[in-house]
C-alpha cells in the first residue's frame, strides 16, 4: 500500500509513503537536463527540464517512484492492482510506456494544465522495461501548487479525475476512493455536540471525539479517508521547518509498521520510506523505515546542466542524537 499527499504552506510540498514488503534498491536520483531520454516510441529527448526523486536505477535509467521537476511539477506512481490495464500502441496516440509516463510528463511539462494536454494523446503501453520487469500495475497523482489530478488508466481507457483533497492511495479507483468522503462528513477536528438524542446526558469524555469513527485500519480505502481528514485539517507554520515536519506527520498517520500488514507467511508489507518534495525549491526530504532523522537532497546543489544522473543512496539505518 502507498499514500501520497500534498500540502500547501508558503511553498508546495509533494511526497508518499512507499509501502511494500521489499525493495527494489532504490536510491535519491537527479536527472538533469542533458541526461539524454530515449523513449520507446517517442524519440529522443535531449535537453527537459531537471528532475528530482526516488527511482531504481537500471542500465543508466531512472525508473522513476515519485519525482519533481524544476518547475514545481510533481508525480508519483502507486499501485493499483487489478485495475490498472496497459495497451498496445495505438497508431495515432502518443505510445508511452508505463515506466516511461514520469520522465514523459516531469521532462515537458511545467504545470498540471500542460499534463493535461499531454495526457489527452498518451496511450499508456504495456512494453516492459526489461524481460525481468514486469510492468508494474499503477495509477497516477499529478499536481503543483494550484492543481491535482489523477490519471488512471482501465479497460475503459485513460480516466483523469480532479483530485481536490491532493490524496491518493491504492485501490479503489479514485472516483470510489472520494466518495467514501460523503461517509465521513460529519467527522470534526472540534468537540462533538450531542446530538444524538436530547433526552440523553451524553458527555464529552475526552478530547479528539469530533474524528470518532475515522478509520485506523491499514486498508486503502481506509488510509485514504485518514490521511484526508489529517490533510484537510492540517495547520502548520508556514516556514520550511514547520511544513516539513508537519507534512510527515501527515503521511505518518498511515506508516505501516512491521508485523500489522501481512501479505504472505512471515512477510509483512512496511513503510520503506516517506517522501517529502518541497517542489518550489527542489529539495527532496525523505525518511525510511529504520531511519527517522529526515535526510534531504537539494537538486539546486547539483550541476543541472549536466547529461548524467546523480543518486544518493537511501539513509536506512537509525541515527540517534545522544545529549548526553
Ligand atoms: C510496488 C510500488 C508501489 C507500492 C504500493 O503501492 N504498494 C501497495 C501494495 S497494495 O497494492 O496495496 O497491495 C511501485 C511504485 C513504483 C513502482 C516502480 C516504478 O514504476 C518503476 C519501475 C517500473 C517497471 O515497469 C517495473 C519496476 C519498477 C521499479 C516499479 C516497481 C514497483 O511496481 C513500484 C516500486
């Protein structure tokens, strides 16, 4: 399971949970605006714009999870098995592999208004990266600091939702994930009045029973309702202190913790890591499963004009700041 969300302060944050049951070896990865990209179908582009993100690094290519470009575009890919269906190409569109969508719409495009162009003509291909990659089963979060759509691509073809709460998780589709809302409207950060029955002396026992009923399992649709409820309420300073550290607690209301989330005998689905992209200024924050401490990346720091990738390798062991 994932989650991604967004969060607007005096900058534009962006980042996900990336939960599974193992890793991929992925590493913080800059591309900058010389890596020259060779699409499957769609030629070669030389010179785009920067990006930042994580990705698995394969033959020199950046298969990206979740990324930014220099222009406060962001993207992230999660599962969603079962609905995701992928084409042959189409003669007409513009074929774009599944692991090609990210580099396709973060290397041209500068806002979500220019995606949606983009997105009109895309066919979304099944074309594997390699024969040991299968393709994986995705849908998609686009958003900057005015907009957030959502892209899914079905049998019925490619479905591009507005996405007003700047939340996704994993199945169902993200018509059926927002309409679970309705079922919650009445959940409130203030104190409930009784208004179950005017006879009843009902108290307020304790504080937090405005969000009584809010779902605590670790389901999708379960998360998504959370992790909207935690977003739409969030007040934080807007400094980047202040918005970073709240934008983790955000995503930490759906950590999956080891043990809770068992997907085969003895094997326990985790948060590997927690994203955070301040986007305005191109720095990635991230913290992984046994590693706390919020690490950064700022892609300003790197020659962006250079034509070869940059990783950092992921911080996952704890570092634990003795006082004393
Ligand atoms: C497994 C990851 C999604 C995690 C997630 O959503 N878990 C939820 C589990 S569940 O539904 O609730 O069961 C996804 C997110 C990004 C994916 C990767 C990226 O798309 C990049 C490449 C794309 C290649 O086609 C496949 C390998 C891959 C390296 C992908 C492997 C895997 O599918 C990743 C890592």
């Amino acid at each position: 399971m994932c989650t991604a969300a967004t969060y607007k302060t005096n900058d534009f944050y962006f980042g996900r949970t990336l939960d599974y049951e193992s890793s991929y070896g992925e590493e913080i990865v800059i591309m900058p605006r010389n890596f020259p990209l060779n699409f499957v179908n769609m030629g070669r582009i030389a010179t785009h714009y920067a990006v930042i993100g994580t990705a698995h690094v394969a033959q020199d290519y950046p298969l990206f999870y979740d990324a930014a470009n220099e222009k406060g575009l962001a993207m992230a890919g999660l599962n969603f098995v079962g609905n995701a269906f992928y084409r042959d190409d189409i003669d007409g569109r513009d074929n774009v592999a599944q692991f090609e969508f990210i580099p396709w719409i973060l290397c041209q495009c500068a806002n979500v208004t220019e995606a949606r162009t983009l997105i009109e003509k895309i066919n979304i291909t099944k074309t594997q990266f390699s024969p040991q990659m299968p393709a994986g089963q995705l849908h998609w979060i686009i958003a900057d600091k005015n907009d957030c759509i959502v892209v899914e691509s079905v049998k019925e073809g490619i479905n591009v939702y507005d996405d007003p709460v700047g939340v996704l998780t994993n199945n169902p589709t993200f018509d059926m994930q927002m309409f679970r809302l309705n079922d919650f409207r009445g959940l409130s950060p203030k104190q409930p009045e009784n208004t179950f029955s005017d006879k009843l002396d009902l108290t307020s026992y304790s504080r937090g029973m405005g969000a009584m009923g809010l779902p605590g399992d670790l389901s999708s649709q379960s998360r998504f309702v959370r992790a909207a409820f935690v977003k739409m309420n969030s007040r934080s300073a807007p400094d980047e202190q202040s918005s970073v550290s709240q934008f983790f607690h955000i995503l930490n209301s759906v950590d999956q913790q080891r043990g809770c989330c068992e997907v085969a005998e003895s094997k326990y689905e985790i948060t590997i890591y927690t994203s955070c992209c301040n986007t305005e200024k191109g720095i990635y924050y991230y913290t992984t499963y046994n590693g706390h401490q919020i690490s950064a990346v700022d892609m300003h720091k790197e020659d962006l004009d250079s034509a070869k990738l940059i990783a950092y390798p992921m911080i996952t062991n704890e570092i634990i700041n003795f006082q004393n």
